[in-house]
C-alpha cells in the first residue's frame, strides 16, 4: 500500500510574528513599570527592581501612549510585506480603561482610531487575542478593582476554580468591542505551572464566548535546539474541539518589551543568512514563530523594532528569494493545520482501474492541506475535482499536486467530513 504522510502547508515552513504587550491608545510598560515600582515600594521597601521589573528611574522618560498613526503605520507595512501573526489586545490594560467602554483619561477620538486601525488594517493578517485582562494586576471579578496580586507573578499558578471566570471575562471584552477572538496570550507565565487547567479554561472560555472550538494559545518560548511540535489538548476528535499550544521560538530582540532596550537582527538572523536563531528553527522545518514587544516596535517614537523588523524581513527574503521554503502564518492558522495533521484520519487503499485512493476522514478543516505519496502520479481528483499540476515547487498552490522523482505532492483545502483522493500512478 501506499505510504501517505502530511507535510508542512505547500512544504513550506511555517513563519510567523508575536507581538505582546499591545492594546489600544496606552503605552502598556509606562504603567506596567509604575505600577510595578509603586507595589515594590509596598511591600518590599529598600529593595532594587529586579531586571524584569524594568528601571524607575526611566519612567519618567516613557511616552503614556502610542498612538493610532504609528499602528496603521506598522499594520500597512506588515500586509504589503506579506507577514502574519498575532497581535495581542489587552482588554483591561493596566486598569486604566476596558476597550469597551474606553479611557476616560484619554480623547475618545484617540481610541475610535485604534479600533479603526485594529479592525481595518491589523487584523486581517494578524490573530488577535486578549493578554488576559490588565497584564499587570489582577481583577477582582465582583468589583472590578485591581488588586495587589499580579498577572504574571502569583498568577503563575493560579487557583483553577478562577482560571475559566477569568479568561471569559477577557475574551467577552473583546467581543463587546467587536472582537471575537481567536485565542489567548499569557501575559509572561500566567497560568504556567496549570498548563493542562489554562488550555481547558481557554478552551471552555473560546466555546461559551465566541462559540470557538478551535482557539489557539501562546504561552512558552523555546531556545532549545529542537523545537517541538505543535502540542494539542483536549482534543474531542469525534467533535472537532481541540485547543492548540502556539510555541515562540525567537525574541525579545526587537525592541525589548521596555521600549529603550534596543534590538538586534543579528540575533534573529545575521546578515550572511548563516547565523542567527531563525535558520537554526528553520532547518528543521518547525514553525519558526517570532515574539516582540509592542513598546520596543515604537520605542519612543524612533521605531527601532520596526526598523529591526524591517531588515529582519530583508533577510528572510535573501534565505528564500523565490518563497518556495517559508510560509507566513496566523497563529490560528498554524493551530488548525497541526490539528488537521494529528486528528485526520488517513487512509490509503487500492481503488477501480488501478487507480489509487487515499481517504481523509476529519472535523478538522484546515487551507493549503498537504500530503505526500511514496508514488509518481499522472493526474490526481480531489472529491472529483481534477487538480492542476505544477512545474515547480514555485507554482505549487492549494490545488495542485506536484511531482518529484517517486513522490506526490497534493496540496487542498480540507473541508470537515470526508475527503476522497484519487489519482493515477505513472
């Protein structure tokens, strides 16, 4: 019988941004290190601020918001260039205003450009997703006040009871402002040490807010020198739920999440396309997924992570000139791609006329589905729909197959039910 395997979408690798610490209007690490300083002062006067507190002494220096123009600036730069991601949109950032209700501190103007921005210009390439509420301090779900407790500090293991109530209220703020969301980000390890509790309550939470049975959350970053697969949870395969763990592998090397530590292309990958993290990922033909911090993206007003995003790009563009080895992505994207490939089943068989047949039987739909067969093909029909067939890996394209010395390629859009492919060996 023939062999069947799923490869990477077109048998590209994906690629893909993170962008953390973002919301509307607000400059998330001004409030995040004052707010931080000031608790510090509380409870543990005399003692410096750990690096990942950030510096007080540089608050005075952070700008309070980063404004709408700079947003559309960045969004309309990412869609030219073809990148895709996801974009967190804090819904309580820093309890200074919910997204649906806005900032009473800042011009309602400033936030009906952000939400203009974010609708018309961001999110049709990027996922957007709630970094929990405020990022910083927990909510007090009966009041609505912040407490002395912090997100990604005691909240690294939270009381599960809380962990659904608390991920729900973030993605329905969302949604009140006309965002159904696509999954969720931990704000630093928020939920870390109850993975298997935060994807349950993420995806009981996708179910009951946005009727989602396929979100996607980020949590981890990786440095290790084998990057891991996509990991699924929970998955009701009979019912097509599942949640996906959405791995980075590359960052903070923008601009800091600080917004005045600058950044590095080098340390994504160096101008001789040699070394560098990303080539090390991509060699390995794993999701190469970068993480940066909206602050450093603008950092004051002089851009230096968009303009390390930029040469970064440069330089991806070098590695694959002809975009036949990478493929950018939505975080969600890759998340249905990868439960496609572990919860489809797929089996070959031989059918009339010596025809070939392999049947896919999955409620897991996912774009540019690819399979390879230990077998040349002359034609290949998907659900009887003949597919085209490519020259080259350049012009292999969701339904096309291709053919390489003893191996098919086909690649389609799997729809949820059974798919039936048939094709005739050389």
């Amino acid at each position: 019988m023939t062999r069947v395997t799923v490869c990477n979408p077109l048998c590209r690798t994906p690629l893909s941004l993170i962008i953390d610490d973002s919301c509307p209007v607000i400059n998330l690490t001004y409030y995040w290190i004052t707010q931080r300083h000031e608790w510090k002062a509380k409870y543990h006067p005399g003692t410096p601020p750990d690096a990942w507190e950030g510096d007080p002494d540089k608050i005075a220096s952070l700008p309070r918001t980063i404004p709408a123009d700079f947003a559309r600036k960045w969004g309309e730069w990412c869609g030219e260039n073809g990148i895709k991601g996801k974009f967190s949109f804090i819904p309580f950032p820093a309890g200074v205003g919910r997204v649906d209700q806005g900032f009473k501190d800042y011009p309602a103007v400033d936030m009906e450009r952000w939400m203009k921005v974010t609708k018309e210009i961001i999110w049709p390439n990027f996922d957007l997703t709630p970094e929990m509420l405020t990022h910083t301090r927990v909510v007090d779900l009966k009041t609505w006040q912040l407490t002395d407790l912090w997100e990604q500090g005691e909240w690294v293991d939270p009381p599960v009871e809380l962990l659904t109530a608390y991920i729900t209220a973030a993605m329905q703020l969302l949604k009140n402002a006309g965002i159904p969301c696509e999954g969720v980000t931990s704000p630093g390890a928020f939920g870390g040490k109850k993975e298997e509790a935060h994807a349950r309550a993420t995806l009981e939470a996708a179910l009951a807010v946005n009727d989602n049975p396929r979100p996607f959350y980020f949590l981890r970053m990786t440095r290790g020198e084998e990057m891991p697969e996509i990991p699924i949870w929970h998955a009701q395969k009979e019912k097509g739920i599942a949640i996906a763990s959405i791995f980075g592998c590359a960052g903070d090397w923008f601009g800091s999440w600080t917004g005045y530590d600058a950044g590095d292309p080098d340390l994504f990958i160096t101008e001789d396309l040699q070394g560098g993290r990303l080539p090390q990922v991509l060699a390995q033909e794993a999701p190469c997924v970068l993480v940066g911090h909206w602050p450093g993206f603008y950092f004051g007003g002089e851009e230096v992570g968009l303009n390390v995003l930029k040469e970064v790009k440069r330089r991806l563009d070098a590695y694959d000139p002809d975009g036949t080895k990478t493929l950018w992505m939505k975080n969600s994207e890759i998340g249905h791609y990868w439960m496609a490939k572990e919860l489809s089943d797929i089996t070959p068989r031989e059918g009339e006329n010596g025809e070939g047949v392999v049947e896919v039987n999955t409620r897991f739909p996912s774009e540019r589905f690819t399979l390879a067969m230990d077998a040349p093909a002359r034609f290949v029909r998907v659900n009887g729909a003949e597919l085209k067939p490519a020259r080259s890996r350049l012009d292999f394209r969701s339904g096309a197959f291709m053919t390489e010395g003893h191996r098919t390629y086909i690649a389609f859009d799997l729809k949820d039910g059974k798919t039936e492919i048939a094709y005739q060996k050389s």
